[in-house]
C-alpha cells in the first residue's frame, strides 16, 4: 500500500519562500523594479553567488520577473510579478511582527542591564 504525500499550502509557501534572502529580495521588490547592484547594495550580507541564486528560484517559482533591455551593457530589471504581488500582505505583517519582535528585545536588553 502506497500513501501519496500531500503537502499542506503552509509548506508550499515555505518552500517558495525559503531562503535566507528571498524574502528580503521581496521586500525591496514590492515597491518598485529594481536592478541587480541595487538589491546587492540594499542587502550588504549576500554574496553575488547566493543573490543570484536566490533571485533564479524566485523566478523560476512565478514570483518575480526579469526583464532585460536590449542595451551595451545589458540593463536587467527585476519585479514582482502578478504571483508575487500576493506575498505583499505577507510581507506587510512580517514587517509588523518585527517591529514588536524588535521591541520585546529592546525591553530584554533593559532587563539585561539594570542593577536590580
């Protein structure tokens, strides 16, 4: 007997968004196009190599398009497409989350330092 496994749509969105720049690449996408050195220079941590990638699975998953213009040197912009204009909300309550997450830290490391 042969059981199908069936992920449930939590896990789909995981695997989509998993990855330690993705969503951050989204984040800076969800406004406005942007070029590759411009999301390198708003993302200092990530290495060309792992922004590419990065970038590749978002596309090939139907969340951001690239468009390259026929110019020397060759300009290549990237954005949300309509897929990927579905993870706005999401990325709006990451945003808000951080916030208190950011706080509850701020709060531990008063607690951390007072004398009493």
């Amino acid at each position: 007997m042969s059981l199908n496994y069936v992920k449930c749509p939590v896990e789909l969105a995981v695997d989509v968004l998993s990855g330690k720049w993705k969503v951050l690449a989204l984040w800076y996408l969800q406004d406005q196009r942007r070029r590759f050195n411009e999301l390198q220079r708003l993302m200092p941590g990530v290495s060309q190599k792992m922004l590419t990638q990065q970038l590749r699975e978002l596309e090939k998953d139907g969340i951001i398009g690239r468009q390259i213009f026929d110019e020397n040197p060759p300009r290549v912009e990237y954005y949300l497409t309509e897929r990927g204009e579905a993870v706005k909300p999401i990325l709006s309550s990451l945003f808000t989350w951080g916030l208190t997450v950011e706080s509850a830290e701020d709060q531990n490391r008063r607690l951390e330092s007072s004398p009493f």
